[in-house]
C-alpha cells in the first residue's frame, strides 16, 4: 500500500508554530520518523497561506529532501506556492494535491503538473455539492477529469483520482459510496487511474478514541475495493498492522482472519456477515459494528460505537 504521511498539516497547532517559527529541525525529525515508520511519500500540507505560500512551501521542500528522498505532495490550494515548490524539488517525482472538477481549478492546476512533470490528484467534486452517489463521483471522473488530462496531454499514469472520503459523522451516506466509486474506477478506463483516499477523513469530528478503529476498519474496506493510494497516520500502529495483516493475508490471530475475511467479501463484493465474526470477542464484535457503521446499515452515535 502506497501511504503518503500525513502529519506535516497545518491544522495540527505544532505544525503551525513550527512553520511560523521556521523550525526546520522539527520538519526534518517529522520527515525521518514518517519514512522509518513506512511512508512512500510525505504530504506538506500548508492550507490556503495566500500570503506567505510562495516562501513556506519552497522552504518546507528544501528541509524535507535535505534528509529523505521520498516524494513530496504539495497539499495547498495556493497555485503559486506549488509551482515554486515545483521549482525548488530536486529529488523524487512531487505529487500536487489537488485538482477537481471545477472550472477554475481544471483550467490552471493539471497546467501546472504536466509543466512540472508531477502527478496530480483529482478530486471527484465539480461545481456545487460533493455527490453522494458512487456512480456520479465516477462521472465526473470520466467526462470531466480524465477528458480534460487526456486534452493537454498529460499522462494517465500519474493521475490519481480521488473520491473524496468524507466522515461518518454527518456525512455517513458517503462512506460506503466511495468505497463502490474506488471499485469502479478501476474498471472504467483502460489504463485504470489509481486511486486515493484521505484516510482521516472518515473519523473527523468524531471522539478521539473512537477514531483509530474507523480508520482502520475503513482502510481495509478501502483496500477491498482496490484503492491504490492512502493519505494516513504512520504512527498509528493499530493502523499499520491492519494493512500488513491484509498484505501479507496474516490469519494467525482471531483479528487478523477476521480483516482477511473482511478484505475478501469486499473484493468479492460481498459483505461481511454476523457469522463471520465472534460476538464474545470484543475486538471482533467492535470491528462488526464499525463495519455496520461504515456500510451506513446502522445509524451512526458515539453510543453504539462505545458500547
């Protein structure tokens, strides 16, 4: 699994002072600790910085590649503090996250890309709402993002198309539609695009302990699906053995067959079902219900996950 480190975000507060203070050791301990801990590629997520992008992300790049040579995913809306990120990468191909569908958007950010021979992830959102419907993320994949990549000439290989997962908690519809938009992007074109999914995002706003069981619980149903890519938490450790027990397809425990199990029935498009799973054991019994959850067959509260 291709995992993009998450940790460099600006909305976390030792982020921030980190970035206002210029402390590039800080950067370059979180850039080390993110690759030793299995990260393909590591997110610089600034925000929007209207004013200062054009200095923090350049900068950002030059003390993460002076210690890993991993690619960097330029995450910001700023367009001109990407391409003078672009500018600054000396090592491993970037990755600019993100295009989607919208006009303003399509006609300038996959310009830059195919200028600067980055990839480029796409999100599956145009004008108005995000769609709930796997089926309409998909479309506007396939009439809007992929025509338009196609039309400038830039490589089907290095976009990466995102269907955008969205949380459990208010937008829970959503959860199990994305998973069904990964699955069929992966037959809708020929090459197929790969996919992504911001990880994280399915447990935002929910309470802190409750969160790493939905995140992984999701990500293997996300890996059912096919998804290719994920933006994550590498020190999640919970998290990292999930994927490497569906990897390496690791029955040895109760836990580990049951997310093999889990992967199976998603990839065959099936469902997990109650005699699948060992009610008297409370990890599995709490991976039932998640799923539950997920699958949107039960209403989402903090109640019924805690019990």
């Amino acid at each position: 699994m291709y995992i993009i480190g998450e940790n460099i975000h600006i909305i976390a507060p030792k982020v921030k002072e980190a970035v206002q203070n210029r402390d590039a050791e800080y950067f370059k301990r979180s850039a080390l600790m993110q690759v030793e801990y299995g990260v393909s590629a590591v997110d610089l997520n600034i925000g929007p910085q209207k004013k200062l992008g054009h200095e923090i992300l350049p900068w950002l790049v030059e003390v993460v590649e002076s210690v890993v040579d991993v690619p960097l995913v330029f995450d910001t809306t700023n367009l001109a503090a990407i391409e003078a990120a672009c500018e600054t990468v000396r090592k491993a191909q970037p990755i600019i996250n993100s295009t989607d569908a919208r006009a303003e958007r399509l006609e300038t950010v996959p310009a830059v890309a195919k200028k600067y021979n980055t990839r480029l992830v796409a999100l599956t959102m145009a004008e108005g709402m995000i769609p709930v419907a796997s089926d309409e993320r998909v479309t506007i994949a396939l009439e809007k993002l992929i025509p338009h990549m196609l039309e400038i000439d830039f490589p089907i290989d290095d976009l990466i198309i995102d269907p955008l997962v969205l949380t459990v908690s208010g937008c829970q519809e959503y959860c199990p539609e994305c998973i069904e938009a990964v699955r069929t992007l992966k037959f809708a074109w020929d090459p197929p695009p790969l996919t992504n999914g911001g990880l994280s995002n399915v447990s935002n706003a929910v309470p802190a302990p409750m969160r790493p069981l939905l995140n992984r619980v999701y990500m293997v149903m996300l890996m059912g699906a096919g998804v290719d890519m994920v933006i994550a938490d590498p020190f999640d450790a919970k998290l990292m053995e999930a994927i490497r027990i569906v990897e390496e397809r690791d029955e040895s425990t109760a836990v580990g067959r049951l997310y093999v199990e889990l992967f199976d029935r998603i990839q065959n498009m099936e469902h997990l079902e109650f005699e699948d799973v060992d009610m008297s054991d409370t990890d599995q019994a709490d991976i039932w219900k998640t799923v539950q959850v997920l699958r949107n067959k039960v209403i989402y509260t903090d109640q019924y996950l805690r019990l």
